[in-house]
C-alpha cells in the first residue's frame, strides 16, 4: 500500500514539476485565443479549430493533446468570444475540460488598439490507477475512483501599435489544489496548479498590401518552480496559398510549421517537432496536426475595405474631383449611379432637343422678319419699336414663366479668363433660365453640388452662373448663353476655341 501511495505521489510530482498543466501546443499563432483569451474574435474570423498533437512518440505513455475550439465575435467588432473543449493525457494521469471566454477590443486609433479577455474554466483531473503495473492485482486501491474537479480563471491582454504587437496572461489565476485523499489511502496525497505566465510579442511585416505577411514573434511561458521557457521564430503567410515557419524552443526542440489553404474557408496545418534535449533520441520526436474551418468573409478586412472606400470617397468630395469619384463608382457600383447616368442621358436628349428648336426657331424668325416688312410701310414709328423688342428677345430670350429668376445687370461687367465672346454672353451678364442656348460645365440633382463646381471655376478665374430648369428639377452651372444652336455648338465642341479643358454640354431653354 504504501509503496502505491509512494508511486502516485511520484507520478503527480513529475507531472508538475516539468509543467504539463499547460498543454504544449507549436501551432499558437493560429491557436493565440486558447492561452490568452484577449485574443478572443481579435481578427475578425468565426472558426472552428480541431488540434491533436503527440509528443515524444517513442516512448510509451507520452504527452497525448487535443483541442476543439471556437472562435468569433460581434458584428461591430468591439467584443470577442471563444471556448474550447480539451482532453490532455501523460501515462496515468489526464486532465479533460472546457473553458469560455470573452474579450473587449478598445480601438484608440485606425491602427493602436487594447485588447482585454477573461476566461473561465472547468478542468476534471484524473489519475487512472488502473493503468499501474503492481505485484498485487487485488490491491483494493487500484479500484478506486480518483477523480476531482476544479474550477480556474483566466486572465490576458494585448496591446497593439500598428504592425507590431505585445501580450501576456495569467491562466489558473486561482491556483486550486487537487486532493487524491481516498478511503483506501493511508496518507492523501494532492498537488496544486500553478500560476503561470505567458508572454507574447509579434511584429507583422505586410507585403504586397496584406497579401503576404512576414512575422518574427517571440513567446515565453514561465512559472513560480521551472525555468522559463522561450519560444523564438519566424512565419510567413500567403492568405491564399500557404503558411511556412520555424522556431527555437530552449533548452528543448526545434520546430517546423508549415500549412495550407484548401479554400478560403478551410485550412490545414502541421508542426514537426524535433528534440534537442539529452534524452532527445530516445523520447522521439512531436507531431501536431491542426483543421480549421472559417465562416464567411473575415469582418475585419471587410469593415477596413468600407472604411477605406468612405475616406476615399469623401477625400475626392472635399478636392471636387467628381469625375473620378463617378468614374470609381461606375466600376464598383453600378446600380448606385443611375441617377448621374440619367443626368448624361438628359444632357444628350436636350442637345438632340436644341437641334428641333434651332429649326423650329429660324423658321419662326423667317416669318416674323416677313411680317415686319409688311408692316414697315404701314406704321414705320411700330416697326422701329417691334425691332427694338425683337433685337433684344434674340439676346436674351422670353423667362420661363415657371421659374423666378434674380434680374442680372447688363453691361459686360464680368471677368472672364474665356475672351473672345460678347460681354453679353457671358455668365453673370445674362438672366439665368432665360431662353436661349447655354453652354453647361456641369448637370446636377443637388444645387449644393452645383454651388461647389461654380466655386471651383471661380477660383479658376472662369464666370459661370446656376439656373434650374422645372421640367426635371436638374441644376445647371453655365458659362455663355447664345441665342442660335450653332454658334452654342461651335463653343462646345472647340472648348471656347480651347480655352477650357473640361466637359462641356448644350442646354436648351
């Protein structure tokens, strides 16, 4: 009996002693969330991972690991959650449990953050008796049940300063003591977890705007009776393809990482573990095999893409570069442009409009010259008047009867860095809405977009004035008002015989 009291305690000592409480695992930069719960829904993935790991394969009754893990968070990326299930066994002696966890993520910048975890865990330690070759088979205490459970937290966090990284956690925070004492045992006998620390630091070097990322990384695991140990080493990760790494482990081993991604959702990783230690070529050396599965699209990389795009979009709204902002959205989003593709086409059906009108209007001017001369014998003080109203209707058109226009002073008083045209012409020296042919920079649904490209233009030392037409509600920022189609066409298509670079369209009134 006491001989088996003396074996267990012997067994349960060595166990603690070479610090297997915590299960060693080479694939914890996949796996960061079951040691430090900070890392808990931190890259924006929802995944499930399965891990089994063997170590020291050649000799009987060595390290045995595996977990089943489940990792998210919310929509808006301010918390995280995971859990996992693990079983880990040395010889006579396992530990099986499951642990939940919850993570805060503070983003003080785009680029620094603070991540904050807890985790709470239920661990069932077991001894299997059974498994221990004695004289006496019949000893009474090779039967007996020795099982005890035990409730523990954890604690992480970590910080991150754009590309590089730092974190440290504290698992079995409380420290519980697991009592063996058995009826059939004379003396109990009991061990206690200790407190561990863990260490973390990475540095991610991007390439090819994230596809590829380089990171050297360094872990170290200590506790309050053994040497701490350091993990050093380097891993590359194509996002598409593969993953590739090794590292150093003191005083122990070196490993080798490599993996694939099946798809974009599955991927598969091994861990070859090689001793370095005196005994190294008769324990034999470590395999670890990792299946992950992914689901949906990181949040992460896609709430970064629509905040990429927001800062695009209203950069180019604040230099009013509109064309290229219509010319992006045309590739990206096509159902979101109909408006301006509609603008366009209006744009288009009043310049095929002007043709019909120009013909409609010189027919029209045909006719009422004949009648002047008819009536200039008649009353030639009245044909003196008519010509006067007639000279000016020509220059300045009829004001649409639906709209109220501010009257504009005459006098050719604008400055424009467009010459050759009569001062009359011009934006500013002609009452907007008028009838007549105006040579547009711009289309708009909003008069607070039409203001911006009219501010704009001035700026550039070019008049233009803004007149809404009520057939379709559309603002219209233009520079030179004619009163015939050809001469309006004439400017448009030469640019104001190249003095201005823009786009330019017709509209008619």
């Amino acid at each position: 009996m006491k001989k088996l009291v003396f074996t267990l305690a012997l067994v349960v000592g060595s166990w603690t002693v070479q610090a297997q409480q915590l299960p060693l695992v080479s694939n914890y930069l996949n796996t960061a969330h079951l040691f430090n719960p900070a890392f808990s829904g931190l890259d924006g993935k929802t995944e499930i991972t399965v891990l089994n790991r063997r170590q020291w394969t050649d000799i009987q009754g060595a390290p045995e690991t595996q977990f089943m893990a489940f990792n998210g968070n919310r929509e808006d990326l301010k918390f995280g959650y995971s859990g996992y299930a693990f079983n880990d066994v040395t010889d006579i002696v396992s530990r099986a449990g499951f642990y939940g966890s919850y993570a805060w993520h503070v983003k003080f910048t785009d680029q620094n953050s603070l991540s904050l975890g807890l985790g709470a865990g239920y661990v069932n330690n077991t001894i299997n008796v059974g498994g221990i070759r004695v004289q006496d088979d019949l000893d009474p205490v090779l039967f007996s049940a020795l099982n005890r459970g035990k409730f523990d937290l954890n604690f992480g966090f970590n910080l991150k300063f754009g590309d590089f990284s730092f974190g440290a956690a504290v698992p079995n925070i409380l420290a519980p003591k697991v009592d063996f004492s058995d009826n059939y045992v004379i003396s109990p006998f009991q061990y206690q977890y200790m407190r561990h620390y863990v260490v973390n630091t990475q540095y991610d070097v991007n390439l090819q705007k994230g596809l590829m990322t380089l990171s050297p990384f360094v872990t170290v695991r200590a506790n309050e009776v053994t040497i701490p140990q350091v993990d050093a080493g380097l891993m590359f990760n194509h996002k598409e393809y593969f993953f590739i790494g090794a590292a150093y482990r003191s005083s122990y081993a070196v490993t080798a990482n490599t993996g694939v991604h099946l798809t974009e959702n599955i991927t598969m990783g091994y861990a070859y573990d090689f001793s370095l230690n005196t005994y190294g070529f008769a324990l034999g050396n470590s395999h670890e095999f990792m299946l992950r599965y992914s689901f949906g699209e990181s949040k992460k990389d896609k709430r970064l893409e629509n905040e990429l795009k927001k800062l695009k979009d209203r950069q180019r709204r604040q230099s009013g570069d509109l064309e290229d902002l219509l010319n992006d959205r045309l590739d990206e989003f096509k159902d979101e442009i109909s408006a301006q593709q509609k603008e366009l086409f209006d744009a288009e059906k009043e310049n095929l409009k002007g043709e019909l009108s120009e013909a409609a209007s010189q027919a029209a001017s045909e006719a009422a010259a004949n009648a002047v001369n008819t009536n200039s014998s008649m009353n030639s003080g009245t044909a003196v008047g008519n010509a006067g109203m007639n000279n000016g209707s020509n220059n300045q058109g009829v004001a649409n009867p639906n709209v109220t226009y501010p009257q504009t002073p005459q006098g050719g008083s604008v400055k424009s860095n467009i010459k050759g045209y009569d001062p009359n012409q011009y934006a500013g020296n002609v009452q907007a809405g008028s009838r007549g042919y105006y040579v547009t920079a711009g289309v708009f649904g909003s008069v607070t977009n039409a203001n911006k490209l009219q501010a704009r233009l001035s700026k550039q030392g070019v008049a233009s004035d803004v007149f809404q037409d009520p057939g379709n509600n559309m603002y219209y920022v233009f520079l030179l008002k004619f009163s015939n189609y050809e001469s309006a066409k004439q400017a448009q298509t030469s640019g104001f015989n190249g003095q201005y670079g823009g786009k330019l369209w017709i509209k008619a009134l």
